[in-house]
C-alpha cells in the first residue's frame, strides 16, 4: 500500500471511493483540493465510455465509513463490473450524488458533479510519495472485486499478499509492500458459488485515516446498462491535477 501524507490520501480516496484498493479508491466531500491545479476540458473529452453495450455482469453495494483525523463520514457504493471496467457511483445517504466514475485496467476518470469538477489519468499519478511506483492499480481494483487476490496472474513487485484464513467458506488476506507500512485487509465469504468481497479495512500508519467498507447487497451475471460505464462531462467541467 502507498505511503502517503494525510492530505493525498484525502485526495486519493475521493478520487477511488476506493479505491479502494489496492484501492483504496474515496474520500467523498472531506478532501480539501486547494492545492490541486485546475484546466478547462476540451470538448472531445465530453464522454467517456468503457465497455460495449449488451454485456453482462456483476453490481455490488457498498456502505463506506470514513475516519479521518478524528471525523466521520459515510458513503454508499454502487460498484458494477465487467472482465475489463469498473463503474463506480457514490451516493450520500440522503440520495445526493457524489460522484461518478470508470475504472479501466489503465486509467481511471471520476466526475464531481456537485463541484463540477473531474479527473482523468493513471492511479500512479495521484501518489505523491508512491512505494509501488509501477504497481497495477488499476488491474487489482478492477481484479478483487471477481476473485481473490491469490488467484489474480500478475507481478505484485514490491507488494506481497499475506493469507490469513483459507478456510472453505471464508477468505481474509493482507496485502502490502516490503516498501510500506501501510496495508489493506480484504475479507471473502462463499456466496453463490464463488467468493465475493465482503468487507475491505485500511488503516494509515499513524491511523489518522481509517476506510472500512462492507457489503450491503450483489447481484452476479446480470445485465448492465450501458449508463452505467459511461461517464459524462460537461464542458463546463474544471478538469483537476494533482
């Protein structure tokens, strides 16, 4: 897990809602973006879409609890995903949109729609004291979400995954860098003939910044609208650099 200051992990769980991840990735309203530059969009860059209509796949809802330094804040997620994508949309708990975005396995795009702000880019980017400097984020978000992590072919590099159970219906690893102290929990239970995601944990090193998120409610191989891995931007959006 990347090491960061307290401001860019506010930036990075905004960005991922996260972002979780690997994932860490989202910090909803709490992030103070002052320090972050500014652009307007092109008029190209008014849509985003990630996959092809017609497919199908998995739709999980998440409730997200967020501490940081001492303040809480909560968050619904709704996550879908297809071999290759991840929508992502972020409600508060009176409804309020907070977010919108797609996870691809190399890049993301997230829209603000209360600032009328967005990002698009690399995960990597947002990092500024990045340990995993060539770590797949984007690959691993994407890859937790429709099997363990132990299952997933591809190089960790300086991250390592730790099992801590492996028992027929229940499944909790630990994933980490040799680089970082830093770490994220991710627990499974067997469910419909496979092992779904249940409840993910990150704790920074001087625990000022806690995410838990837990499952509500899924729905595996069912239809997905093509809205759902469409992200659309104004032209009036700000687009935001780290």
């Amino acid at each position: 897990m990347p090491s960061f200051s307290v401001s860019t992990m506010n930036h990075v769980f905004r960005i991922l809602s996260i972002i979780f991840l690997a994932s860490l990735i989202i910090g909803c309203t709490l992030a103070n973006r002052s320090k972050w530059k500014t652009g307007h969009i092109a008029p190209e860059q008014s849509a985003v879409n990630g996959v092809l209509s017609g497919e199908r796949g998995d739709a999980f809802l998440y409730d997200l609890k967020i501490t940081n330094q001492g303040r809480k804040n909560s968050v619904r997620l709704d996550l879908y995903r297809k071999t290759d994508s991840l929508g992502i949309y972020a409600r508060g708990y009176l409804g309020k949109g907070v977010l919108k975005g797609l996870i691809t396995k190399d890049s993301i795009v997230i829209y603000f729609p209360t600032e009328n702000e967005f990002y698009q880019g690399r995960i990597n980017s947002l990092l500024l004291d990045n340990c995993l400097k060539d770590f797949p984020f984007e690959r691993v978000i994407i890859s937790i979400f429709g099997t363990t992590p132990d299952k997933v072919d591809y190089n960790f590099g300086d991250a390592y995954l730790t099992v801590l159970e492996d028992k027929s219906e229940e499944r909790e690893f630990r994933l980490e860098s040799k680089k970082c102290s830093e770490f994220i929990k991710l627990s499974y239970d067997w469910n419909s003939a496979r092992f779904i995601l249940n409840q993910l944990d990150y704790v920074s090193e001087d625990a000022r910044f806690k995410l838990k998120a837990n499952m509500r409610k899924f729905r595996l191989n069912v239809d997905l609208p093509e809205e759902k891995f469409r992200v659309t931007i104004p032209e009036t959006a700000i687009r935001i650099y780290p």
